[in-house]
C-alpha cells in the first residue's frame, strides 16, 4: 500500500482507499484476520451492529466473523481525506453469512476511519458496521 498521504490530494486518497477495500476484504473474504491485526492499535474502535470491540479485543470481531462464516461482495466505496494523515471511507457491499443454519445474504455499509503517522504506519482508526 501506498502509504504516503498528501493533504487535499484527492487522488492519492482515492488510490489508497482502492488499495485498502480490496486488502481489507480479500483478507475478511480469505479469513485473513492476522493481516487486518498489523493495522489495528491498541486505540481502535470498532462498532458492528452497536457492539463495541476496543484494541486487543477487536480479535472477537473476526472470531464471530469467522464462525459465521461470512463472505462479502459487491463492494463499493466513496472516500474523503480528513486532515493530512487521515482517510474516510464508506463502503457498500453484499454480505452472505450463516445464521442458526440458515445461509443469509444481506446488504451492508461499513464506514473506516484510517490513520497514517509521520512514520508512514497506516492503521484503522475506528469503523462501524451496518447491516441494512
């Protein structure tokens, strides 16, 4: 990945946050979660249907993601810089899990707010997970 952000650089921002939806799925996709783990810090948040997962404990949010074993497609994104070393990225996609033995297909939104530090070490700042 590209990590060097330039501040009002739409391009460049749009190039990473192209770069990072497809790192973050195909590894989500690939059960991966080790991947997406380099870019979690102690400090991030994650939100997914209103339950909250801080830091470390982030781990149980891929571990439910794995046992139900979800699969995601469909994936688009919009994309904004938010000062010089951040990204906002909303995306929206298809995701297919099993529930109680029962294989569910159902749209979702997902909004990530990444960080990237004056020594070029990307991270996911938060995100929140809708089912719609």
């Amino acid at each position: 990945m590209d990590k060097n952000l330039k501040r009002d650089d739409q391009d460049t921002i749009r190039k990473m946050a192209d770069e990072f939806t497809k790192f973050y799925y195909s590894s989500l996709n690939e059960k991966c979660y080790n991947k997406i783990l380099q870019h979690i810090k102690s400090y991030s948040i994650y939100n997914s249907q209103n339950i909250i997962y801080k830091g470390e404990c982030i781990v149980n949010y891929f571990k439910n993601l794995s046992d139900m074993n979800t699969v995601f497609s469909s994936i688009d994104f919009s994309c904004l810089h938010s000062g010089a070393r951040r990204i906002n990225i909303l995306v929206t996609g298809v995701i297919s899990y099993n529930f109680n033995n029962e294989n569910i297909t159902q749209k979702f939104t997902e909004y990530l707010h990444c960080g990237n530090d004056n020594y070029n070490n990307f991270w996911i700042q938060t995100s929140i997970f809708k089912l719609l």
